[in-house]
C-alpha cells in the first residue's frame, strides 16, 4: 500500500523546487557534477529525479514563462524526501 499526499501551494513553493531546474544544466554539465549526483542517489532516486525535473521545468519555465506552481500537487512522502534532498543537493552545488 502507498500513502499518497497532497501537497497546497504554499507548501509546494516553500521546496524550493526551482533550484533544482535552475542548477541542473550546472550539475549535469560537468564530470564532477555527474560523479556527485551519482554518488549521492542511487538509480532508481536519479531516474525519479529526471522525471521531477520535468515537471518542475515546466511549473518553471515551461511555454512562455511557465505554468506556475500549480494549487495542488500529489506525491508520496517517499517522493517528497527525495524532492527536499535533491533541492538540498543542487543548492549546494
């Protein structure tokens, strides 16, 4: 069984999703940057990641200025934690 969560606006905004598109061409552009991200997640949390990316892309940037964060949002509280840890990785970076 999975629990899903929904996640408002607001809290949605306060992950900082952003950092992670904006980071991720910095990151993912370079050998170091590569051999991090694979260091700090394994397959399966790099391939989630990707597909966030994706999605926060276009909440971001996506057609003319982005869709904006939307209302609501589902995820498991798996998919959360991963989210605040990559956001605390490309942050860093």
């Amino acid at each position: 069984m999975e629990l899903i969560t929904v996640f408002n606006h607001e809290e949605l905004r306060k992950l900082q999703t952003a950092v992670i598109v904006e980071m991720w061409d910095r990151v993912m552009g370079t050998g170091s940057g590569k051999r991090k991200f694979n260091a700090e997640f394994n397959p399966e949390e790099q391939e989630t990641i990707k597909r966030l990316y994706k999605i926060f892309y276009k909440w971001h940037f996506g057609k003319v200025g982005g869709t904006g964060i939307p209302q609501k949002h589902q995820m498991t509280i798996q998919t959360y934690e991963l989210t605040k840890r990559a956001c605390n990785f490309f942050g860093m970076y």
